[in-house]
C-alpha cells in the first residue's frame, strides 16, 4: 500500500494552522463544518486534554466539529476556545435549544523549550487556525501543532533534534479515504515505517545519531535529564467510513501501533501520546480495515513529519544530517 496527499481528502474535512514562527508554537485546527463522528484513545502517561472524556463511547455526544492540537503545553488548551468562536459565529456546533455549542476535543504537546515559553497558542491563535482551514493539501513541517515539535529527547534536550506536523492519507478501493495529520513530538527517535532507518533522535555531541534503547537501558530507573510531560506525539485519523462511535474507539486503539513502528521507545512516563478518530460516513468498511490501514498512514505521516521538519530553535532536523552526509558543510 501506497500513501499520499493529506487528511483533507477525507470528505468534509478541512485544516487549518496558525503559528509564531519566531517564538516555535503554534496549533492546527481540524474543522468538520457538518460534524463527524469520533472517538479517541490515550496511551502515554503525561496527556494534556480537552473534552476528551466526552468521546468515550458510552458518553452522549458522538459527533466533533473540529479537533484542536496545539504546541504550549497546557497553556495551549486556550487555543480551542478561538476554534469554538469562529465555529459559533458561523452557527456551526451543536444545538442545545438556547443557542450551539461547538465540540471542539483538544490535546497539547509541550513546545516550551524550542522559542519563547512566555508566547503560548491562545485563543486569538485558534480563531485564526480555525479561519484559515481549508481543503487545500496540508502543509507540513514547521507549521501548526508541529512549529515548535522536536524528537530524540531521551538523553536530554541538549541532543534532541527537530521535529514537525506530517500528513498522509491512501485511497482503497470501493471508495474508502483514509488520512491522517500528526504533530511528533516524541521522547525516543523516529525510524522509517518500511527501512528502519533512524530518521532523528538523540544526536552525541560529535553529530551522530545515538541508539535510544541504548540510553534506555544505561539510565533504566530515571531521566534526570528529561522533565516530566515535556514530550507527546498527536494524531488526528479520519475515513468516511460509516463507523459507530465505539468502533472509531478501536481505531484509535488500532492506530496507536503506527506509532510504535515509527517512535522507539513510545508511550512513556514522559509522553501523552494520543489518537483521536473520527468519520464522516459514506462508505460501508470493516473496523478492523479502517483500524489495521489507519495505523499504516499514521506512521507514514510521522516519518514525514521529521523528513520535511527545518532545523531551528537551536535544533538540527533530519534535512540538516542528510546535508552533512552529502558534504554540504553544515557544522554540528
């Protein structure tokens, strides 16, 4: 199977990003105008979230109008309440017969240490997300939720490398889309889904990309180095397949292997990785396809997260290590 193009080509689905370059933070806004339904699923141990205990299957509400990921750690929850905003003054949410509210879920990855830790998206940042989200392919790398994103932090911040916001989705036949957007923001390293190959991680101080497991099992008991909740990865996957609220939980379930072929060590103490899923309905697939292709492009979207990220903020990204190999001079 084959990945290409973006999220938004899942019908009704639009994204939208809003960022301080110059301070590294930002967030991205994933607009379902119609609604969709959705579910999510946390599996690291430092989550920073919003409404997302609402999208337990055995809750009321079953259908989301946009999804919000965000840099700023838990400063950056605010940036939801801007996404609400422009949903409400469009009279997009739901109609509770005084007025809508819009269901807007939300996690957060902590972006603190690459820019400015004063500058946090708001809720200014989040209108603006939300304005600019389109159908237009995704833009990837240092944008939205990924700005400030960085890997390789399990030997301490001072070998990490630069990370970004990555987006795939695979049309199958029958007329299935799924796709999926991530924002990596990983303690361990990240590898090539079909290589292997370490695409960025803990850098030594000559430049080489160091073995995370092997860092692992050197400090076993504890990261002095590593504050704690300073790192998560998020991901947003969505099909228009017609899929029950308590299915689109085991495709978040599902998808969290994606995740674990791409991110060595993944689902720490010192991660709040997290899978929200949703649809839009349409065609009729099995769980276990959504689930089984939905994991493959989540890990795709990753590995093109680190690929298209740009060093900055102090960081070097996976760009910069491939233009040393080629002899173009960068220094480490």
């Amino acid at each position: 199977m084959t990945t290409a193009g973006s999220l938004v080509d899942v019908p009704g689905t639009k994204v939208g990003h809003a960022h301080d370059p110059r301070a590294w933070t930002g967030c991205t806004a994933i607009v379902w105008e119609k609604g969709a339904l959705c579910s999510v699923d946390v599996r690291g141990s430092a989550p920073g979230t919003r409404e997302t205990d609402l999208l337990d299957p055995t809750c009321l509400v079953d259908r989301v109008h946009a999804i919000c990921l965000s840099g700023g750690s838990g400063y950056g929850l605010d940036s939801a309440t801007g996404i609400a905003a422009y949903l409400e003054g469009r009279g997009i949410g739901a109609d509770v017969g005084y007025g809508i509210v819009p269901i807007v879920p939300a996690a957060v990855l902590f972006d603190l240490s690459v820019g400015d830790p004063k500058v946090r998206p708001d809720k200014a940042m989040g209108y603006a997300a939300a304005s600019r989200a389109t159908d237009a392919p995704v833009q990837e790398g240092n944008v939205g939720a990924g700005c400030g994103a960085s890997v390789g932090k399990i030997g301490g911040f001072a070998k990490a490398m630069k990370s970004g916001l990555g987006s795939a989705s695979v049309r199958l036949p029958g007329g299935l889309v799924i796709g999926a957007v991530v924002a990596v923001n990983a303690l361990g390293e990240v590898r090539d889904p079909a290589t292997r190959e370490v695409l960025a991680g803990p850098l030594s101080a000559d430049g080489r990309l160091e073995d995370s497991h092997e860092l692992l099992i050197r400090k076993p008991f504890s990261f002095t180095e590593v504050p704690k909740g300073t790192n998560t990865t998020l991901a947003v996957v969505a099909s228009n397949a017609n899929l029950t609220k308590a299915e689109l939980k085991k495709v978040a379930e599902m998808t969290h292997d994606g995740f674990a072929r791409t991110i060595y060590p993944v689902h720490t103490m010192y991660d709040g990785d997290a899978v929200f899923a949703a649809s839009t309905g349409g065609v009729d697939a099995s769980v276990d396809v959504v689930g089984a292709v939905s994991a493959q492009v989540v890990a795709e979207a990753i590995a093109r997260a680190v690929r298209l990220a740009e060093g900055g903020g102090g960081l070097l990204s996976h760009r910069d290590l491939k233009n040393v190999r080629q002899g173009d001079g960068i220094k480490l």
